[in-house]
C-alpha cells in the first residue's frame, strides 16, 4: 500500500494601499505549460516545503527562492489555508510592501520540453510579477487562492475602523 503525503505550499501576498485601492503582488506561473494563459495562471508568490519546516519560514524562504528578493519584513496577516484543485494545501500571509516587479531575478525549475523529447529545458517559476487591483486579481489567480484576497479585503477592511 502507498501511503500518499499531501503536498502542501506556503507564500507572501504583498499588499499596497493606492488611490484606485487595494492592489496585491501576484506571479504569472512560469514554463511552456502556462505560456499563452492568463486566467488562472497567477498565483501568490509561494512553494512547497516539507512538514518538519514551520511554514511562515517556507513562505519567507520561498519568497527569496521565486522572486529572487528578501521577503519584506512588517506585520504578517494571516491568510489561512486553501485547497487547490490539484489538493495541494497552500497556506499564505499577507504582508505590507511596495515592491518594483523590475527588481525581481526568478528563480528557475528544469523539466522535459516538449514532452517525450528527451530534451530537458529550463524556464522561470514565474515569467512576470505585476501589481493587481483586487477585481482584476481575482479574474487571474488560480482559483482557489481568491479566497486569499477575500481574506485580505475583509483585514483591510477592518483595519480603517474605529
């Protein structure tokens, strides 16, 4: 019998305040496989870790890894956990920053392309980071990660009152 361990994924949501509103950092999935997609094709800055790492330090360290930058530091809000279709249980935090998407280096994964060829290529985890409006993040993140920017939208909410 095979016992199956679920893959589970920890990342940072930056969030700004602008004069449009709330916008968040997300990252278009890099790779042949996600090329010419757009709708579910971004996703919160994150990567899997194995359980014995705590996974506020997964997310920080696959922050670095993806975007090839320090993770910011300031107040983390947790975010909560969320279900992928693919049943990989992503945990993340939102934390505060003003980061320039020029400014990333991604970091990169080899895989055989096109498949059965024998050749082995490398690609970028993410080929683009961009700044979102909260409407707009939800029309493109993978699905399940919205509730995230719910998540996000309901703190900042929170946050302006008295």
């Amino acid at each position: 019998m095979t016992v199956r361990t679920t893959k589970r994924s920890a990342g940072l949501l930056l969030f700004r305040h602008t004069d449009e509103g709330l916008e968040v950092l997300l990252g278009h999935m890099g790779g042949p496989l996600w090329a010419k997609k757009e709708a579910g094709a971004w996703t919160v800055p994150k990567g899997e870790y194995d359980p014995q790492e705590p996974a506020w330090e997964a997310a920080r360290r696959e922050f670095r890894e993806e975007l090839g930058v320090a993770p910011p530091d300031g107040e983390a809000v947790p975010l909560g956990e969320v279900v992928q279709r693919n049943g990989k249980i992503v945990t993340a935090w939102a934390v505060a920053a003003d980061l320039d998407p020029e400014t990333i280096t991604p970091g990169t994964f080899t895989m055989e392309w096109p498949p059965r060829s024998g050749r082995r290529q490398e690609f970028p985890e993410l080929d683009r980071v961009a700044w979102f409006g909260l409407d707009r993040a939800r029309e493109v993140i993978v699905t399940a990660q919205a509730a995230f920017l719910d998540r996000l939208a309901e703190h900042s909410g929170r946050e302006g009152r008295s």
